[in-house]
C-alpha cells in the first residue's frame, strides 16, 4: 500500500483584502501574514497545494485602481497553485479576463466559457497537477445563474444551471479514464448550497473526491459530506484559510484519512511575508495619493449590515438616485454596496470601496401590476438569501409583504399605493436591467413594450460624488421601507 499526505491549503472570495486590520489589539488578514502561512507550511511539509476558488477581484481600491492587474501582480506573490474563475473575475470584461489569465503566472481554469458558434472554450477547464507521485485532478466550475455579467454577450456561452454542470464534470473526468488520477477536485464558484446540489448529481463512479468552493462567503465548522464527497469554503477575505490534511491511497486512489480546519490568518499563527508586503504597500501609496480627498461628512457612522434588509447606507443611496435622477422609484441593488458601514469622514477611497461598480443607470416603465410581481418574486422568503438579488427602495416608497401568504400586502410609490394600470419611471443598474427575467420573472421585452429604456446616467458612483462634494452632515435611517409580516 502506498499512503502518501498531501496538504491542500485553499481560499476564496478574498476580493482585494490586501491589508492587515486591527482587532483586539492584534492584526488579523492580509495577504503578508496569509503568504507567510503558506510559505510555512510550504517549508515544513513536503507535498503542499493551495488553490483559490474564485473571486480574488474586487473590493478595494488597489484592485478597481489598476483592473485587477496589481491584484494579479500580489497574486503571483502568494503563488497559489490554481485558481478558477469567479463571477468577479469578470467584471472587468470578458477580455480583460482573458489578459488577466495571461498575467497569472499560476493556471485559472473555468470549464464554462465558450465561443458558442464553435463551441471552442476561451479557458482550460482543468489541470492535473502531478507533485511528488501523487496526480491531482482540478476542475473549474460556475454557473450562468451566478456569471449574470456576461448574459448580454451573445457570442460567449455559459452553463445554465448545476444539472450542466454536472454533466461537465462527467465528460471532462471521463476523458482522464486512462490516466491514475489519485483525487479530483472540484473549484466551483457557485456557492454552498448548490455545491450540494452538485454531489447528489454526480455519479460516485466519476471519482470526484473534494469541492472546495466559494461565492455564499460560507464559514464551516467541518466540511458537508455527500455521496463521499467532501465539500467546504473558507468564508470570505483573508482572515482564515481552508486547510485539508489528506492522506491518499495512490494505488486505490482513495482518501485513506481526512483532517480539515480553518485556519485564522492573525499574528498568532502567521509571520509576515516582508516582500509581498513592500508590492502592497507601494500600490497602497499610490492610491491614497489619489484618493485621500475628503468629500462630505455624515452626522454618524451609516451601516449596510446585511444586503437582505433594509439599511442605512442603502436609503441614502437609492434617495440620492432618486433626487438626481428623476425616478419614481430608485431601486439600487443591494449587492452594489460592498462594505458594512461609512463614515463620519468620507474620503474618495471610502466612496469607491463601498460602491465600486460605476456603472450606467437606466430609466425603466414599470406597470403597477408589475411592480407588485416584481417585488413578489424578489421577497419571496426562498430567496432570503445572499444567492438571490434584493433591493433598497428610495424615499417615499415602502412594500409590505406577508411571508406566510407570499403577497403583498401595501406597495406605496411617492407616498401612494400603487395602481395597476399606471406607469411609473424606474432608476436601476446596468446589471440588474441585463436579468430582469431571473431577478424579477419579468423579461425584459415585457417591460420594453411600455416605453424605451433610457441611460439617466454612465456611472452612478460619479452622482453619488458630486453629491457628497455639495452636501455636508448627512444623514439616513432605516424607516420601515421593506417590512415583513407573519411567518
């Protein structure tokens, strides 16, 4: 019998949290202390992968800055193994990406994009990594439910859901049938529950052994196991980090003995990684330089502390929509909002780290009648969840919704209840206007036909600007705008 370890480190979802924070008086995170974990354990072990499931793009200045290039850049410091594709690795365009991968001195694989009139994928959609005897299987999965990004490129195709998924995964194992894969891995960005979803589809015959995913920001106190199928992520940024410490039959080409455990990255367990601290210090100065400028006051710290509510944060913004733009009703999403709170003092930096997609936002004719199915599909409490899109409604609005009936009880627009019949004008983002169809179960042809789109703006990150600039002691508070009843 050959039993050979093998320890397989992993992350997710670390969206540009570069930097070290402060708390309970020690530093927590950060890609120094993260890389001097894993150049430890790189040094006192002999066989070590670490492998990134999706979404190293985003949420910070050093990364929207520089497009996601300085991100590349810290990223080949931290020298991750293999990496796949997360919805924000495209939200600097399908091109850009296809650069991005180019930069990578590390693979990023996705079996999902293909030109569709060839069927021709734009990326590997796997890799077998052979390290010290032991053949390593990885492939990368996401969905089109998840990439709703790309949905108006009509030349590049997606999966639809994870039942394609799987079938993938089939085809793409059995073309390894004659090679001695020792364990199969899975980097899907597709979030938990799907993640599940996806082992009771797939055939133990397959021999899939692990899926280690990210996009719910899931935290586990030990990994779900289904069909044999060890699944698990590491949360969200750069405070933890996934740890497996496998043994593996290579003659069977089974998992012998399973230990995992997330790691914290603080200064307990991690020393510092003193060059990969200078690469981020130096695209650090850079940006303060740029974004230090102070641009309002608030009159109190605003918060956004969960996308699934209504929030401080979430009322100024889709209020300033709606002021400066003319709408009826604003509906900002939820999700635009990247940081938990803001404020007194908001500098430049704060602004494009908490509302860093500027994009357009267009002017759209809704019916009464599909008001109300809007806002009945959107919170319905199946889609309690960060998997599903929700809204923060500007002032003058409020929804009422009874859980237990899955109705709406009161919908008020400009302060009165909304009739079926007549037309009002909506303000919404780029991304949400692109899937109207799985956000609100309305296509977009539907709504189309009461009037033509029209941009009120290209970038609502620069209105949300110019507001600060010529404002000062702001304030907002959570006033019952969305309220739920029963069950």
């Amino acid at each position: 019998m050959a039993h050979k370890k093998l320890v397989l480190l992993h992350s997710n979802d670390m969206h540009g949290d570069f930097l070290s924070k402060d708390k309970d008086t020690k530093l927590i995170g950060g890609v120094s202390m993260l890389s001097g974990y894993v150049n430890r354990v790189r040094s006192t072990e002999d066989t070590v992968l670490y492998a990134i499931a999706g979404d190293m793009l985003q949420g910070s200045l050093i990364d929207s800055e520089y497009k996601g290039i300085s991100t590349m850049e810290i990223m080949n410091y931290l020298g991750p193994d293999i990496a796949c594709v997360g919805n924000h690795e495209v939200d600097y365009g399908l091109a850009h990406l296809l650069f991005l991968e180019k930069y990578a001195k590390f693979p990023i694989i996705s079996a999902n994009f293909y030109i569709k009139n060839q069927n021709t994928r734009l990326l590997n959609p796997s890799k077998l990594i052979e390290i010290d005897g032991l053949k390593i299987l990885f492939i990368g999965i996401i969905t089109e439910s998840i990439l709703d990004s790309i949905k108006a490129d009509t030349l590049i195709g997606t999966f639809i859901d994870v039942k394609d998924a799987a079938q993938e995964v089939a085809k793409i194992c059995n073309a390894y049938r004659t090679t001695d894969v020792d364990l199969t891995v899975l980097l899907t960005h597709i979030g938990f529950e799907n993640d599940l979803e996806l082992a009771k589809l797939l055939d133990p015959a397959l021999g899939v052994d692990l899926i280690i995913g990210g996009h719910s920001h899931t935290i586990l106190q030990k990994p779900a196991e289904v069909h044999g199928i060890r699944i698990t992520q590491a949360g969200v940024g750069t405070i933890q980090l996934g740890r497996f410490d496998l043994v593996i039959d290579s003659d069977t080409n089974a998992i012998v003995s399973s230990h995992w455990q997330l790691v914290p990255i603080d200064e307990n367990h991690c020393p510092h990684d003193p060059v990969l601290e200078e690469v981020i210090h130096r695209y650090q100065d850079q940006v303060d330089a740029k974004y230090k400028r102070i641009l309002t006051r608030f009159t109190k710290t605003l918060t956004h502390p969960s996308r699934l509510v209504e929030t401080e944060l979430g009322n100024l913004f889709a209020d300033i929509g709606k002021e400066l733009l003319g709408v009826d009703l604003m509906l900002l999403g939820s999700g635009s909002l990247r940081k938990s709170e803001m404020g007194p003092i908001v500098t430049m930096a704060d602004l494009y780290a908490i509302f860093p997609f500027a994009e357009a936002v267009h002017q759209l004719k809704l019916t009464g009648r599909q008001l109300k199915h809007l806002f009945t599909t959107v919170m319905d409490p199946q889609k309690d969840t960060t998997s599903y899109e929700h809204y923060q409604l500007s002032q003058g609005s409020q929804i009422i919704y009874d859980n237990t009936n899955r109705r709406i009880t009161s919908l008020i627009i400009n302060g009165e209840p909304v009739e079926d019949e007549r037309l009002y004008k909506v303000g919404i983002q780029t991304y949400h206007i692109n899937n109207t169809d799985r956000f609100w179960d309305i296509p977009l042809s539907e709504i189309l036909a009461n009037g033509k789109s029209v941009v009120l703006c290209t970038s609502m990150t620069d209105i949300i600007e110019e507001y600060f600039m010529t404002h000062t002691n702001l304030k907002a508070k959570v006033e019952g705008r969305i309220q739920r009843i029963g069950g």
